[in-house]
C-alpha cells in the first residue's frame, strides 16, 4: 500500500466514526476514531523516519 492508499483508508475511516457518532452510535463511533487515530499516527511516524527526520525515541 502506498502512501496515499494509507490516508484515503484513514480519512474513510474517520468519516465513518464521524457519522456514526451523529447518528447515535457512540461505541462504534469511538473505537473508529481510536483507530483512525493510531493509524494516522503511525502512519506519519514512518513518513517521518522515511524522511530522515530525528524522532523522539
């Protein structure tokens, strides 16, 4: 998968957790952003080691 793959799959996911939450399914809703979350995370702490860029660690 590439990058861009990786941040449409994301923000769908983000999408879905949003309207879930309007439509009253807080449960369902919370875990998708959880995981859009930790995947936007992690996505943009490889673009960042990629890149060269000194982390945290």
């Amino acid at each position: 998968m590439n990058d861009f793959s990786k941040d449409i799959l994301t923000g769908a996911v983000f999408i879905t957790g949003l309207l879930g939450f309007i439509s009253g399914e807080f449960i369902i809703s919370s875990t998708l952003f959880a995981s859009a979350a930790i995947a936007s995370n992690v996505n943009m702490n490889r673009k960042r080691v990629k890149s060269g860029q000194l982390s945290c660690e």
